[in-house]
C-alpha cells in the first residue's frame, strides 16, 4: 500500500504517519488512501510545494474528539495549523459556533477548505488562508489544533509558548510535544490525543501581604506548567508545599512549618502581577521583586 510513497523528508518520522493503526472502516480513510501521500505536492499543478507534513486528514469522529478535549464554544478563536480541507475549523464552526481559521501551505487544500466551509454555510465564521504554518501569526487564537509530526510540533513549541496567551488550549492528533508533557491524554482505538494549556510565565521572585498583615515571598522555577519552589514569611524560611500552574491561574500552598495551618492564595497571572482570584486571604498583588 506505501510502495510507491516519495518522501522528501526523515523516513523515521514519516513511519510514524504510516505506522498510525487506522482501520479504514472504522475511519474512513477509504477515500483518503495513504498512496495520496507526498511531500513534494504539485496538486496545484504548478509550482513544486514542500509540505512539512503529508495531506492525512483526521477522521471525523477524532474531529469531534478534538473539540471536545479542547471544550471548544462559542468564546473560541480556533487555529488549524495545517488544516488540510479545513474539517476541524468547519466541526468547529457549524457545531459549536466557534470562529476559525485554517492555515495550509497547498493552495488546493485552501479551495476545498473555503468550498467546505461555504457549502456548509459557516463562511462567516471562518478564515482560510494559504502560508507556512512556521511563520503565520496564530497569537489570536484561543484554541490550536494539530495534526502534524512530532519534529514539526518541536519547530512550532517555542512559538506557542511565547506567542499564545496563557491559557490557549492546545490540541495535538498523534504526535506530542517532547518534554513538555501534556496536561491530558485520550487514548481512542489506538489513536492518542494530546492537549496542552498554554503556562503562563512565573519564574521569579514574588511578593505580597496577606491580610493577616503577614509579608509572604516565594522564589519560583518553572519548566512548562511544573513550578517549584522556595518560600518566606515574614523573611523566616516558610514551605511551599504545593506549586500547580494551569494557564494562567496559580495556586500556592505555603505554611510556616509543618504544625501551622497552611495557607492557600490562587493567584492569576495578569499584567505582570499576581492578582488574588480567590477568597480574601490576599491583601495585594503579588509583584516580582527580582527575575530567576
Ligand atoms: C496531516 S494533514 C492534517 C490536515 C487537517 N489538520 C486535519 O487534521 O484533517 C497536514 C496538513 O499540513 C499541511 N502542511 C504541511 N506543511 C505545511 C506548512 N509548512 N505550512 C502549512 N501547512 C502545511 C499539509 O498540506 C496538510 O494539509
């Protein structure tokens, strides 16, 4: 069935493509045979384009699968980077009322997409352009899914962990995103799907009064969504027994020993300041005082 496959591309990741257990009624890739698979696409008949990733479109029950992993509503600005004949921004649109834009580098994909999205009657809610997904601008968006390799995904990592908000919903088909572990996993007949929320940055050192009068401090690491770190109270070394970050809201845990009441502020990420987002336990923001 691969025989006649022409790769421009690492075999290694293309294996990963092939290797994907689809089951072609349960799928329904019948029409959508792997032997359409090429990297060097001349579908528009012209000039030669070099895809980063081969045309597989994702079945329409992981579509959904997509959608619901990454909770997507009304409120949603959804980005398909690689969006092929625009399925996912289409599901999105026409079931969920979500905007969308889709971004592929072939010109054809981009037609079938528009004709898709005009013969389903969301062309109001979406946008389809022709571009490299390396360069697009995708920061507006609040949800982005992907069906891509795995070392494309690693091109892509730096850019959506600086460029989208904190918070954005990441959606992968197959393939993760190297040491940044995903938030969620679902596992569907073989096929796994990846979500990520987009951290927001809080290293350094931070601090605040609480509205006891005390002066809390923490020095805070992070690596993607993982933080740890040191704390004070009222300059005494204090524990920090608990540091989770999930977009851009945190919560602390922190007593002044291991026999006092530990205290829980849940903090939101906001303008360079840790804004209290719960309860009245914080009396000001918290503010940076150094950089990690
Ligand atoms: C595996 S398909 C996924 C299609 C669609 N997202 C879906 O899930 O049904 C990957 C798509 O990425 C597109 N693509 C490959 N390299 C690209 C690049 N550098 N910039 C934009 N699109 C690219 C291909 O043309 C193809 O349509």
């Amino acid at each position: 069935m691969y025989s006649d496959l022409t790769f421009g591309h690492d075999d290694e990741l293309i294996d990963e493509l092939r290797d994907l257990d689809y089951d072609q009624d349960d799928y329904g890739l019948a029409e959508h045979d792997f032997r359409d698979l090429n990297f060097d696409d001349d579908s528009d008949g012209g000039a030669d384009i070099i895809l980063d990733v081969p045309y597989v479109p994702t079945d329409e029950k992981i579509v959904q699968a997509m959608l619901d992993l990454a909770e997507v509503s009304s409120k949603d600005v959804l980005y398909d980077l690689g969006c092929g004949d625009g399925r996912i921004v289409v599901a999105a649109a026409a079931e969920r009322n979500a905007r969308g834009v889709g971004i592929d580098i072939d010109p054809m994909r981009i037609t079938e997409a528009i004709e898709y999205a005009a013969h389903t009657r969301v062309e109001y809610l979406t946008h389809f352009f022709e571009g490299d997904l390396l360069e697009a601008d995708f920061s507006q968006a609040t949800v982005v899914t992907l069906y891509l390799l795995d070392l494309v995904n690693l091109q892509l990592r730096p850019r959506l962990l600086d460029e989208l908000r904190p918070g954005t919903r990441i959606v992968s088909h197959s393939f993760n995103m190297g040491d940044w572990k995903a938030d969620q996993r679902q596992d569907f007949s073989g096929i796994s799907l990846y979500k990520w929320i987009v951290p927001a940055k809080v290293a350094g050192t931070w601090q605040w009064q609480a509205s006891s009068g005390e002066t809390y401090r923490v020095e805070l690491k992070q690596k993607y969504q993982k933080v740890t770190g040191r704390a004070w109270i009222d300059q005494q070394p204090a524990l920090l027994t608990s540091a989770l970050l999930q977009g851009d809201l945190l919560e602390l845990i922190l007593s002044q020993d291991t026999n006092s009441r530990p205290a829980r502020f849940l903090m939101r990420c906001q303008a360079k300041q840790l804004l209290a987002a719960e309860g009245d336990l914080q009396a000001t923001p918290a503010l940076k005082i150094t950089r990690a």
